[in-house]
C-alpha cells in the first residue's frame, strides 16, 4: 500500500487549519514534484511568539506519532516539531519573520521558477541527483553546475529575473 498523496495528508491532519493563525506555508520537495519515498511534509510559518507557537504545535499534533518540538538557538530562535501522519513526516518550522522573508520560502519559490523554466529536463537532472542522494538545495546547484555552498549559491541567484535563470538553466545544459 502506498501513502496518501501529501495533499490528502495536509488535508487529513487538517494542518493548515491548526496554524492558520502562524501564516502556514506548504514547501519542499512534494508540491515541487521531487520527491522521493522518504520526503517529508515541509510546512513554514510566521511565529513572532515562540510559547504561542509552541502551545499551538502542542496541543495540535502531541498525540501523533513520532511528535517532537525543539527551539533552535540563535539569533531569532526558530522552533520546529515533527510527526508522523498517514505515512508523512511532517516538518513544522516557525520563525519571528513573515514567511516570505525565511529562507526555506525564498529557496522553495526559486526552485519553482527554475522548474518552470527548465521544465522536464531540468526535473530529470534534479531527480537524478536526489535519487543519489543529494537534499534539494545541492541537487539544484549540482545540475545547474553552480560551485559554493549550495544554500548561498541559491540564495544569490534567487534575484536574477527569468532571462537569467533561463541563461544558467542553458548553460548547464538542462
């Protein structure tokens, strides 16, 4: 038996609604059409009040399997839960900054342009590299044959306008 698409699993944990009032996002490599059978569920929200988001994830998701919460250290000290709902992992990141401006946003809205742009071939490169083993981010960097920290080579070029991106999609031979 396969698992539920990853819509039917947002649908079914009714995710979206538990966090809507944290600006939920949908991210990652299922509704960009990479994943693999050990992708997870990526959701990004704003969470300018940490215990707030804290008690929202708690009392949204304890009695799923797996369920885990954590807050990072650091400047703006994200918290994130895990858990597992109809045979997704689920990943819940939340962060004192609107979605827009969080990384793991900027990073997801670029891949899709690429998509869009590459098209099938540029999928097909990307996939091959996941299948090897390689996250989103160094699958994306290793097919358009960008050099650096693949986060950073992401974020640098998440700016150029399409003719731009269609430029490096070409010259990497996608």
């Amino acid at each position: 038996m396969s698992r539920a698409s990853y819509r039917d699993a947002i649908q079914h944990t009714n995710v979206l609604t538990a966090l809507a009032e944290h600006d939920p996002h949908v991210a990652g490599t299922p509704p960009l059409g990479l994943d693999l059978p050990t992708s997870d569920i990526d959701i990004l929200c704003y969470a300018p009040d940490p215990d707030r988001f804290t008690s929202v994830l708690w009392a949204s998701f304890r009695s799923h399997p797996e369920f885990r919460i954590w807050q990072w250290i650091g400047a703006d000290r994200p918290v994130v839960a895990t858990f597992v709902a109809q045979e997704w992992r689920f990943e819940i990141f939340g962060q004192a900054k609107p979605v827009t401006e969080q990384t793991g946003w900027r990073h997801f809205t670029l891949e899709q342009r690429l998509l869009a742009l590459g098209g099938q071939n540029l999928a097909a490169t990307v996939m091959a590299f996941r299948r090897e083993g390689l996250k989103t981010e160094p699958a994306f960097a290793a097919a358009l044959k960008l050099q650096g920290d693949p986060y950073e080579v992401l974020l640098d070029i998440s700016d150029l306008d399409d003719d731009a991106l269609s430029l490096l999609i070409t010259e990497a031979g996608n």
